[in-house]
C-alpha cells in the first residue's frame, strides 16, 4: 500500500483524485458523525443524505446532469428542507421517539426517489451512482470548490460546538425553547452542506459509512470527544485509503470495498472491545469537550 500511495503522490494512480477526495472528506464526515452518535440519533445522516440523493434525482428527472451546478443546489435545497423538517420534529409526541420520525423520513425519501428515477431513461443506473457514488471519476475543480465548502463548514461547526453540544446532552446551561430547534436546524443544515456536496461524489452509503462507522469503532474504547477526535479521524482516512487501494488491487466496486473495508474494523473493534477489559479510568466518563480547546 505505502508503494500505492508513492504513486498516487507521483500522479501514477489509476484512481485520480480519488484517494485525495477520500483524505479531505473522510474526516469532515468523522467529525459531524462523532456528535451524531453521541446524541445516539444515527439516522439523522442518513436520512439528510436520502433527502440530498432525492434533491439529485428530482434534477436527474428535469434533465439536469448529475455534478452541474443546478443539480448541486436543488439537491443542497432538499436536504435543507429535510434538515428543517428533523429539527421540528425534535420533541416527543406520545410515546413515539425522534428515531421513528426520521426513520420514516429516511424511507419516505428513498421511495419518492425511486419514483423520480422510474421515468428517466437510465433510471437503474442513476439509482444506484446515488447510493454507491463514482468516487474514482471524481474531477479536480468539482474537489477543489467542495474543500472550499468544507473549509467554512468546519469553521462554523468549530465556533458554534459548544451550545450545539449543550443541546445535545441537555445540559443545564443549553440554550431553552425555539433555541434548542433553532442550534439543531444549524447544526443539521451545516450537515445538510457536507451530505449535498458529498453525496454525488461518494454516494449515499459511503456517506453514512463516513458519519458513522469510524466514530462508533473509537467509541467502543473511549468516550471524551476530544480523545475521539485524535482516533477516529485519522482511522477514516487510513481505512478509506485502505479501501480504495483494496479495490483498485482486486478490480472490486469502489464505493461497497470501502464501506466493507470500514465495517470490518468497526467488527473487530467490537470483537476486541468484548475480549479486553478494560480499568474505569478518568477517559471513561461521559463529559464532552469541543473538538478544538
């Protein structure tokens, strides 16, 4: 692998930007993925990217090419309206918990996408770039404007960690009432950003893989953000590395060897998190610090 990387840095890959794609998103999605499952909502990115992958398909259906500006926008504007809908549906009604609503939106979407797709001359095919994406055919101005956009998304998300983390935990100092819908809808629509401009390159599920998967594997062995941070965001890019060299040696498909790839650690963490105890230490409490001191 260290020969593969060697060459990549020479520009001998065979997978072009890829690898570069996968090194600056891989950690923007670690790191909205750690807050997710410490709220322990882990549908909420994959129903945002469900709802960005819909925003696609709905351009798909009125003729506009997958990767052009018009589609990037109807599908930015999809996933912010689902962004909006998650943060009004935050409260509990009854006995039916935030989970079930976002689920319901995650399904709801993925339905009306099929129906979108259903009439388009390569309907299949469409259907399944949105959920595997095209990482490999990834071009460098559609690379270099979505490091732009991740660059002010991290920003933002570094300035506003603390009270959104507040919201999160219900601490006692977090912001009360429309606040608290008001830091989720920013918070979501930040992701909402990140999942739009992913998703067409990646695809859905290496998009949920990204949120997810590294940040469940380093929280098996601690449970501080910030050690969390240190872990898990150079675990995603190593295993996403991994992953596509894995895929370019065995010609396998490039988006499911990497989200194997990621699941496989996330087994293995688990498996070895079970057969090695571990003392209570100070690491093993349950405040959170924000990601940057």
């Amino acid at each position: 692998m260290f020969k593969w990387l060697v060459e990549f840095f020479n520009g001998q890959s065979a997978l072009g930007f890829a690898p570069l794609a996968a090194m600056v998103m891989a950690p923007v999605h670690c790191l909205f993925g750690l807050h997710i499952v410490r709220r322990g909502v882990i549908f909420i990115d994959l129903a945002v990217a469900q709802f960005a992958a819909l925003g696609m398909a709905f351009a798909v259906m009125r003729g506009h090419e997958v990767g052009t500006s018009q589609a990037y926008w109807i599908s930015l504007g999809f996933a912010l309206v689902g962004a909006l809908m998650i943060s009004l549906s935050k409260f509990k009604l009854g006995r039916v918990p935030h989970e079930a609503m976002i689920g319901i939106y995650f399904v709801a979407a993925s339905a009306l996408g099929i129906i979108l797709l259903e009439n388009t001359p390569h309907g299949v095919e469409e259907l399944r770039d949105m959920l595997t994406g095209n990482i490999i055919f990834v071009e460098q101005k559609h690379l270099v404007s979505t490091a732009w956009i991740y660059a002010a998304i991290v920003v933002v998300l570094i300035l506003l960690w603390r009270p959104i983390v507040a919201v999160s935990l219900r601490e006692p100092n977090a912001p009360k009432g429309a606040m608290i819908v008001l830091y989720d809808f920013i918070f979501y629509s930040l992701l909402a950003f990140v999942v739009a401009s992913s998703v067409q390159i990646a695809g859905v599920l290496l998009v949920f893989t990204w949120l997810v998967m590294p940040a469940v594997a380093v929280f098996f062995w601690v449970s501080r953000m910030k050690s969390a941070v240190r872990w898990a965001l150079p675990v995603s890019i190593l295993m996403s590395l991994f992953g596509l060299w894995a895929s370019e040696k065995k010609d396998w498909p490039t988006g499911a060897t990497m989200v194997v790839v990621l699941a496989s650690v996330v087994a293995v963490s688990y498996v070895a998190r079970l057969l090695i105890p571990m003392r209570p230490t100070a690491e093993q409490d349950t405040e959170i610090e924000p990601a940057v001191a």
